[in-house]
C-alpha cells in the first residue's frame, strides 16, 4: 500500500468508533490474517499515529479532513491513499462494511493482475 509492505501497517478506529466501525476493523485484520498472512493490530486515533496505517471509518487524523461530512453525502464509501496511509470510509449513505468488502473485492482483483 503506497509501496509500503502490508505486515507493516496498523489499523486505526476512531476511539468512539461504532460497533459497526469496529466490528469492520475486526473484518478487515481477519481477512488480513487469512490471505496475507498477517494480522495488523488495530488502535484508535486516541494513539500517536504510525507510518503505515489503514484508516478505518472516522478518526481524527488529518489524512481524513478532506473526507467533511459535506462530501460524504455524496457518497457511499470511498477509499484514499495519502502516501502510506489509505482511508477506507462511508457516507452517510453507505456502510462502512461496505467500504471494507470493497477494498478487499479491490486487493483480489490487483493480486490477480499480478499473476
């Protein structure tokens, strides 16, 4: 991610991150563990940022201040790469659940262009 390796990055919630918001980080680092062998701790944004995160619905870092709810009413979910920081996010009409099956969807789709 951002031409990081992904044993290296953490998962970020916000420290009042939802159930839904956590049950999705919890999604993400199974499904990291399962098909890149590696399990990201997740932390919330209440600890000093890292290198390398994957940044998961809300939380104050300002990687996310572009992501105002202004624009997320325009969309679903969306995802962003700022360096070695990617932002996986839901609208206020999406879900964040949504947001994570398609970054996975995503990292399939690019390992297989791999082969």
């Amino acid at each position: 991610i951002g031409g990081a390796a992904i044993n290296t990055f953490t998962l970020i919630v916000s420290a009042t991150a939802t159930d839904t918001e956590k049950a999705a980080a919890l999604d993400l680092q199974g499904w990291l563990a399962e098909n890149a062998g590696f399990m990201p701790e997740i932390k919330t944004d209440a600890e000093p940022a890292t290198a390398n995160e994957i940044i998961i619905g809300k939380p104050s870092r300002p990687e996310c201040s572009s992501f105002t709810e202004a624009f997320a009413k325009d969309v679903y979910y969306s995802t962003a790469l700022t360096g070695t920081k990617l932002l996986i996010y839901a609208g206020t009409h999406g879900s964040i659940s949504a947001a994570v099956a398609a970054f996975k969807e995503k990292a399939i789709e690019e390992s297989f262009k791999k082969w």
